[in-house]
C-alpha cells in the first residue's frame, strides 16, 4: 500500500502546510515583518497621549461650540472643518497601512495545514 505524500510540515512553531511553505520560501522576506515595526512607529506616536486623542477632544471642543453654541473653549486659527478634514486623512492612512500590515502577514496566516483525514 503507497501512502499519500503529507500535505503538512511539522515545525517548531507547529504544523505548516507543505506546497505553502515551499512557496514562501522561494520568495517571502521576511525582513518585510522588521518593516511593519517601522510602519507601526508613527501610528503609536500619533496614538500616545498628546496625539490624536488630544486632537479628537480639541476637534469635540471646536464643534461643540460650532453645533451646540457652547462657550468658545479653544482657542485656533483651524476653521472645524480643516481640523475634521486633517483627521479624517490621518486615519484613513493609518488604515491603509493597517491593511498593508494584514496583506504581509497573510502569508503566513496561509500556513494553516489542512490534514486531511
């Protein structure tokens, strides 16, 4: 009786499948995942305490005062909207480069074996 060829590899870090794994390593890099760190760099400066946090309360100050006619309590040059408007871009590029962090790691997410049984 042949057996089937195995379509897993057993590894350190747990089995991997095998036509995947040989995939990658004809051509993944993985430097690429040192990369993401330095993708991830400027997003965790924004997101510390006095970035984009102080900029959504100062944006809920500005608007309060615009919608609700609160007590002007911020003093800016910023018109709302330009305020609004540079946020809005701000996380629409953090959220790209946090698909671009998912499609590098996809690959290896692609590992998954399937044992057949």
């Amino acid at each position: 009786m042949e057996l089937p060829e195995p379509n897993f590899v057993v590894t350190p870090y747990g089995d991997v499948d095998a036509a995947v794994l040989e995939n990658l390593r004809q051509g993944f890099d993985t430097a690429a995942l040192l990369g993401l760190v330095e993708r991830l760099a400027w997003m965790a400066q924004r997101l510390d305490p006095g970035g984009v946090r102080d900029d959504l309360l100062r944006l809920h100050r500005m608007a309060h005062t615009v919608i609700n006619g609160a007590n002007v309590s911020e003093s800016s040059a910023d018109d709302v909207w330009e305020v609004a408007a540079t946020l809005i871009d701000e996380f629409r590029e953090m959220a790209d480069n946090c698909l671009a962090i998912a499609a590098t790691l996809q690959p290896l997410a692609d590992l998954q074996p399937r044992h057949d049984d």
